[in-house]
C-alpha cells in the first residue's frame, strides 16, 4: 500500500487525528475491513500535496469508537456508513443518523460482518 | 444575447433530430445488441454461465438446456468472448422491448461422448476450487426456481 | 422570525436522482440543510462475497454509469498492484483515450444539466446535441454507448484501428468548435451569471478543510487533480490542472467547462502517443493477500478504492469511496445563507452523482 | 362526445414522469438523451412532467430498495388512472448485477405492475423509444376498456 501508515489506539486517535489536520493534511475518507471474529480495522487516510498517509486503528465492535467529526466536520458522513454497515457506537458524532444512513428497519441483518453471508435470491 | 448567434444558426441549419423509428440508423458493426447462441456448436461446458458477471446464463448439460434470462443480462459480451466454440453471438441491434418476462431457453443435442466432454470440462473444473462450485450449486436453485414461476 | 420546513426530494425536476434535503427556510433563506441519503443505496460492495475478481469488474463499471470507465481503470489498476501485473503500454494509454472521452461526455451532460437547472433550456439542448458525437464515438469504438465494458485485469479488451483514430480525430475536432462556440454563453451571458456568480461561495480554507474533490475543490483554488500523479498513460502526457478562484458555481462551471476542452486535447496527446504493441497482460492465479489502496480522477473529482485480498478469487474487502460522497460535507457549508431558488444551482454544481455516493 | 375527445388525445399525447429509482444513471441519461434534439420524443407529442399528478406513462430506471420502494408506490399511486408503468433497464426489469446485493428488493414488479420491461444495461435510447411505443399502445388500450 503506498504511502506511511501509523498505528494508533483508541486512547490517542483523536489527538493523532488533531495533529495530522494542525500539519494541513486533507481527510480523505476512512476504510474499513474485518479484523477476526469481533474486531474492526479502521484506516484513516490522509492526504498531503498528493502524498497519502494512512492512520490504522484497531478496534472491538462492542465498545464506542471516539469520533474524529469534531475535528473535521467531513467524517461524519463516512462514520454514519461505518454504524450503518457494522453496527458499531461512535462517541461524539456531530450529527447521528442512528444506522438509518443508508438502511431502512426491514434490514436487520449487519450488512458487512463476513460471517452474515449474503445469499442469492430466491 | 451571446446565444444569439448560436439561435440563428440553428434556425438556418437542418434539424438534428434523428427521426428514429421512421429512419433507422445503419448501426455500428461491433455494438453489444441482443444475445442470441448457435445451439449446434455448443458443447455445453458451461464457461459462459461461470463467466457471467450478471449470473444469468445456466447451462445443464445432462439435459442439453442453454438458458438465459435477457432481462438480467448486462450486455457486457463476457461470455461471447470466453466460448471455447464461439457459438454465442450478439446482433448489432438492440434486444426488443417485451411486454411480458421470458427466458430464453435453447434444446440442443447434449454431447455424446462423454468423454471428450469431461475432457472439456476438466481443465476448467480444476481452476475452480470447493468453494466456487458450491457458489455455482447455491445459484443454480434459485434460478430454476424462478424459470418455474415463470411458467 | 417563524421556520419553516421544506423537503427538497427525492423526486424532483431539477434532479435526475433520488436525494433527500430537508431545508430550513426564514423568508426565503436557507438556514440550515440536513441530507437524507439511501434512496440508491444498492450494496455492492458486499457482492464481492459472491462474484469472483474479475466479474467485480462489470459490477464497479455500475457503481455509476457516467463514470463507469474510470470507476473500471481504478478497480483494474488496484487488482493489478496487488497482483503485481505489469499493463502493456498500449492498453495504458488506450485507457487514458477512453478515460478522457468519459471525462468530455460527463462534463458536457453536466454543463447542459445546470444549465437546465438556472432554467436556460436551450443551453441544456445544445450541449446534449453536441455530447452525442462522443456517444458515438463510444459505441463504435467499444459496441456499448454509455458502459463500455473494455477493462479486463491486465489490460483492455478492444483496439482502435488506424481508420478509427483517424474518425476520432475529426469528431473532436467538430466537438470542440462546436463547445468553443458556447464558451461565451456559458462563461459571460448576463443572464448566466446574474446566476452563477457570488452563489454557493466555498473558501479555499473551507474547501480544503471540508474535503472537497475534483472541480469543487480546483474551483475554490486549490490545484488537486489525481492526474498529476501520473498513473497509468498519464505519465506520458503533459497535464496541468484546471484552477479557479473564485469559488462560487461560475468558477466551478468555467473550470468543468474548460477542462472538456482539456479532455479532448489529452485525447489527441494519448493518440499521439500511442504506441504498438499487446493489449493485455496474461493473468494468472488469484489476489494475494494484502492491501491496496489506489486513487484516480473522475469527472467529478479524486476516486479512492481500498481493496483487501485474501488469496482467494473473492475479495475481502472493497471499499470505494467516491467523489460526491466527499463533497456532500461542502454542499452543506455552501447552502446556509442562499436563497431558496439557488438551492438547485448550488446542488447542481457541485455535480451530485447519487449512485456512486451511495453505491 | 366531449369525453371521446379527450380519451383519444390522452393516448395521442402520453405525458411521461421519469423516476430513477435507484439506477446507476447509465439509463437515466439515456432517457434525458431521449428528449434532446437528437432523439426528441416530443415529436410524438410525449412531454416530460415532473410532477406525477399530471402524468399517464411511468418511466422507471433502477433497482428497487428498501427505501425507495416507498417512494415508487407513493408515486405510483398518485397517478391518474389509466397509467402504463415502462420499467428500463436491466436492473429496473430483475434487479440486474445487483439482484443479489443485501439492500436490493428486485426489479420494478416486485412493488409495481409492469406494463413493458425494456431490457439493455443502459438500454439505447432507441430501445427506450420502442419501449415508449410499445407502452402506448398498452395505455391506449388501457384508456379503451377505463369505461
């Protein structure tokens, strides 16, 4: 993957996340993958005169992930895709769809755990 | 008043319109228009339904069916360009509108020897693993089951 | 002073797609906007599931149709990185000519679109008058008007023969004089601009701050284009992006306008170019695992897939992120403040595509 | 003989309302394309209408999902009857590539009666065309048998 990627934790990713917008970097959007059976990998990407830079953050699905939409007004969107496709909190979101971003209540199944296969229609 | 002249020349040309289904444009030699396939070449290998992006050929080749269903297909030629025997071919003009869903489904001679078509077959077979085969079974159901409620 | 509420959407005239704004209007200006999104919302990036790596690609052509080539060179060249494939310089730069063309034919249906918007129907005409040449030219170029379908992993599934560079050539030719003949409509008219300027005005520092992409970024003055990077055939071309500075929709017109311009000479620059040789790479075996992250410019600004591979023909994870999905948050700094009517100008320009936003 | 009248012109000159109900805006433009110089329905006296109130054929592109069928049937039902409903595209006639996403309901007729599926992805605006006919001569019949 080009470009640097940095490790940071729940504890500091706000701080990293403040220090990287004081450096003049652009949000670009967040990535999101699988990480075990209960775990979310979240990839903050960043953007500077065309050199990216990538913050990695590991996280449990259970517990409230710290929002960075108080930092950038730009992540709330991606954050309220994140709840709708994972089902997971973000403490601090400035403006909170509660998992109706995308999803009506007739879906109630969690669209992007890997373990929710999805199955051709009858 | 800088779109004026634009406005006069307009006035002063002939029309643009395309007077479609009056006039039909010669269409373009290698536009991807309507499927269609050439049952006797077929060997029923079945590539073209694994290709398929859209999921919408089925082969079954005990029975010697080709099936289609036109209304899922994305027209994007795969499955003409992966044919071993180059028997499937798109028309230059476009599918006709239906008032009504069809499948489009092809009887053909189910190959003989069946060796040769094993042979065919095993190549391709090998490349797909387990679980890509079970993806094919998964698919094939729901799509019999829909060419059922068709009928 | 009393609220009121308006619901802008999802079925609008002004809108070709679903999108949902709540509006909060005192005397006729907007206060505050609250975005409803979901109405296109179809899920494809869990199809991965289902659909092995290459038929991936038919499925990103249709995250959005007007961008679909580019959506398919940025799909294409992430599988190619994490696959390690090298693409024959051929099938690079004939990606580049079918990329420009997408980017001419997008930016012409957009100028007509907001055109219609300010309610210049004649406008909206001629620029879609003039944008079927290129539809032309797509269909007999590739056999499909408005999804190619020409991207395979590893390189392109058609080829130009020397009889239709040479039509190319003339056919934009006439598209160019024929756009050229409306740049003083579209950039000077005074019923245009009493439109345009000083309306949805977005800072350099807002801009940058907020994350726009493409035009809406270049148009408030900063110089980001993707192409700058040089991916693929663009490494051959000369390229300068498009900047204006006056952030407000004129500027992001003029510089959506200009760049069609711009299109078609990197199309002339890329056949120019164009050197013999194979179109496509063999491939062989399936993704490894590992992670790519690729971007590249669609008309509507910097496209980001992120795509995770397991070893097996189906993906782990796509993730795409698109250009409107970034300018929505500048969409809802530029609307508080405007007049209720310039509410469909200022979401025509920043050039909402919802398909793609939504996937 | 007043109301004949107007029987006849309704079917001479169908208005039409567009939905893109969740389609990736390849048949879209294609049916905005329908209506410039160079394929101009309006010749066949079929005009473009954006409110549903006022309309007696339904265009609709796209795949269905949870949250924009609502909207069809909402649409739909505030049309005039007799109305014809084109459904275009192959997404609009089975839900396309995407029929097996997880927020894909299907094609058009899962929420709607379809009158003519115009298939393609994107269909040609020549086929949308076709299509157009076909589907008046569907609401013609339609407005025959309304009384």
């Amino acid at each position: 993957m080009i470009g640097k990627v940095i490790d940071v934790t729940v504890d500091n990713v706000v701080g990293e996340v403040m220090k990287m917008k004081n450096d003049g970097h652009r949000l670009v959007t967040f990535s999101t993958y699988q990480e075990g059976e209960d775990g979310l990998g979240i990839l903050y990407h960043f953007d500077k005169e065309l050199e990216t830079t990538h913050l990695r953050m590991t996280v449990k699905r259970d517990a409230p992930i710290p929002s960075v939409s108080g930092v950038y007004f730009a992540a709330l969107l991606v954050e309220n895709e994140i709840r709708d496709q994972w089902d997971v909190k973000f403490d601090g979101l400035v403006l909170d769809f509660n998992r109706s971003l995308y999803l009506d209540p007739e879906v109630t199944q969690v669209p992007l755990v890997s373990n929710v296969k999805i199955e051709p229609k009858k | 008043m800088l779109f004026t002249p634009t406005v006069i020349k307009n006035l002063l040309k002939k029309p643009a319109t395309r007077l479609y289904p009056f006039t039909v444009r010669e269409p373009f030699p290698n536009y991807r228009g309507e499927l269609y396939i050439d049952i006797d070449g077929c060997i029923f290998c079945g590539t073209c339904s694994r290709k398929c992006p859209s999921q919408c050929i089925e082969v079954d080749k005990n029975e010697g069916t080709w099936t289609c269903n036109p209304h899922a297909c994305v027209y994007c030629g795969i499955c003409r360009d992966s044919c071993p025997t180059k028997c499937l071919h798109m028309k230059d003009v476009h599918r006709k509108p239906m008032t009504e869903r069809i499948m489009m489904v092809e009887k053909g001679e189910p190959p003989k020897p069946k060796k040769k078509a094993a042979a065919a077959e095993a190549p391709k077979a090998a490349d797909k693993k387990a679980e890509p085969a079970k993806a094919d079974d998964k698919k094939a159901e729901p799509a019999t089951a829909d060419k059922a409620k068709k009928k | 002073m009393a609220t009121t509420v308006i619901p802008f959407g999802p079925q609008h005239p002004v809108l070709p797609e679903p999108v949902h704004l709540t509006l909060k209007v005192e005397d006729e200006i907007v206060k505050e906007a609250i975005p409803a999104l979901g109405y296109v919302h179809r899920g494809l990036e869990k199809l991965a599931d289902i659909r092995d790596y290459h038929q991936m690609i038919q499925v990103c052509e249709r995250v959005c149709g007007i961008c679909s080539m580019i959506h398919a060179v940025c799909y294409s060249q992430a599988i190619e990185e994490l696959m390690g494939v090298e693409v024959p310089k051929r099938a690079q730069v004939l990606r580049v000519i079918w990329s420009e063309l997408h980017r001419t034919h997008s930016h012409l249906l957009w100028l007509g679109l907001f055109a219609d918007a300010f309610g210049f129907e004649s406008l909206f005409m001629q620029f879609w008058k003039i944008r079927e040449r290129i539809m032309d030219i797509n269909e007999a170029t590739t056999g499909s008007r408005v999804i190619v379908s020409v991207n395979v992993i590893g390189g392109v599934r058609a080829d130009l023969s020397p009889e239709q560079i040479r039509w190319i050539l003339s056919e934009v030719d006439i598209v160019e004089k024929e756009v050229r003949a409306l740049q003083d409509t579209i950039m000077n008219d005074y019923t245009v601009k009493a439109r345009t300027v000083g309306v949805g005005v977005l800072s350099k520092e807002n801009a940058y701050l907020l994350g726009a992409a493409g035009p809406t970024l270049r148009g408030s003055g900063v110089a980001q284009d993707m192409r700058m990077l040089g991916y693929g055939g663009y490494s051959e071309i000369d390229f300068e992006p498009v900047v204006e500075t006056s952030g407000d929709c004129w500027a992001r017109s003029t510089v959506r306008f200009r760049e069609t311009l711009q299109s078609m000479d990197l199309v002339r620059q890329a056949i120019a170019k164009l050197p013999e040789g194979e179109l496509a790479a063999k491939v062989k075996g399936n993704p490894p695992e590992g992670e790519v992250y690729t971007r590249v410019e669609q008309p509507r600004g910097e496209c980001v897939y992120y795509i995770k591979g397991n070893g097996t023909k189906h993906l782990d994870r796509l993730r795409i992120r698109t250009p409107t999905f970034a300018n929505i948050p500048p969409l809802l700094a530029m609307l508080p403040g405007c007049e209720l009517a310039d509410v469909p100008v200022i979401v025509l320009s920043i050039d909402p595509c919802i398909s793609c936003t939504e996937r | 003989m007043f109301g004949s009248f107007i029987k006849k012109s309704r079917a001479k000159s169908p208005w039409i309302i567009h939905f893109d109900c969740g389609s990736c805006n390849g048949c879209d433009i294609e049916v905005l394309a329908c209506l410039t110089p160079l394929y101009d329905v309006e010749r066949f006296g079929v005009v473009n209408v954006g409110n549903p109130k006022h309309a007696d054929v339904l265009l609709v592109t796209g795949t269905v999902n949870h949250r924009n069928k609502k909207v069809l049937k909402n649409i739909y039902d505030q049309m005039p009857e007799p109305k014809a409903v084109i459904a275009i595209g192959a997404c609009g006639n089975t839900g396309g590539v995407f029929r097996e996403a997880y927020n894909v309901v299907g094609g058009v007729d899962q929420v709607i009666p379809v009158d003519v599926y115009v298939p393609g992805c994107p269909a040609k605006p020549e086929a949308i065309i076709d299509g157009v006919v076909v589907g008046l001569g569907k609401f013609a019949q339609k407005v025959e048998e309304a009384d």
